[in-house]
C-alpha cells in the first residue's frame, strides 16, 4: 500500500468564506501515483470545514445566511466562549457544516457524481490555515 500526505495552506481576506479546492485535491491525487485508494482532506483548525456540495454561488450565500441563523456573529457577547477570543460562532459554524470529507479514488480520479465539489469553509479568516490531505491505496 502507498501513503501520501500534503498539507495545503489559505488564508481567506474574509472572517467566512468557501474556496473550491477540487483541483488542488486532484492534484495531490496525481501526484501521489495512487489509481484505487481513498483520500481524507481536513482542515487542521476547529473553526473551519471541508465539505462536498455545489459550486453555486446562491447556494454559497444562503450558507452564509443560514449559518448566521444558527450562530450569529454579533454581539460577541452573547458566547460563554468568548471570554479572550471573538469566534464562538466559527466553532458553531465548523460543527454543522462538518470536519472533513473522505473520497474514493478510482483509476487515478476522484470517484465523484455530477454536481460534488470539495470546499474549503472558512469561518474565522484573515490568518493562515492548514489543511491535510492523506491518501491510501495503490
Ligand atoms: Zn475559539
């Protein structure tokens, strides 16, 4: 069995926002020579996610809007959380749109139906964040 790993890096200008990383997933894959194994991508961070759904702008907004029901922002003091720190909401955020996506490789591609694309999500920007990516197989 061969084993890979990687660690990509972001840093979004944003407090929140989605990045499509399916390409740079791809890539890794390629890199890696495994045709038939699967890949784990997640983020190194409790206030971000990876995800797989649409690459639709309106999608990603009502996310935003959706997320910001759930675990408003503002007013910070509203978290027992943010005693030193401001971002309750990303690690409410990070918990419903989940840690990390795993993948099946088959000949040497990500195994995927029409529509799945692999996001990063970031809810608490403006600094760099890693993610991991490691694949297993033959
Ligand atoms: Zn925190």
């Amino acid at each position: 069995m061969k084993t890979y790993r990687k660690e990509l890096h972001f840093n979004l200008p944003t407090r929140r926002g989605y990045v499509n990383i399916t390409q740079q997933v791809q890539t890794c894959i390629n890199e890696s020579g495994i045709k038939e194994g699967l890949v784990l991508v997640n983020p190194m961070h409790i206030t971000a996610s990876v995800f797989i759904n649409d690459d639709e702008s309106g999608l990603h907004q009502d996310f935003e809007k959706w997320l910001e029901k759930l675990a408003p922002e503002k007013p910070h003091s509203q978290y027992r959380h943010n005693g030193f720190e401001d971002n309750a909401d990303a690690h409410l955020k990070r918990q419903v749109m989940g840690r990390e996506v795993v993948a099946a490789i088959t000949d040497g591609k990500l195994d995927f139906g029409t529509w799945e694309q692999i996001f990063y999500g970031e809810y608490d920007g403006k600094r760099t964040k890693r993610v991991l990516v490691k694949i297993i197989g033959e």
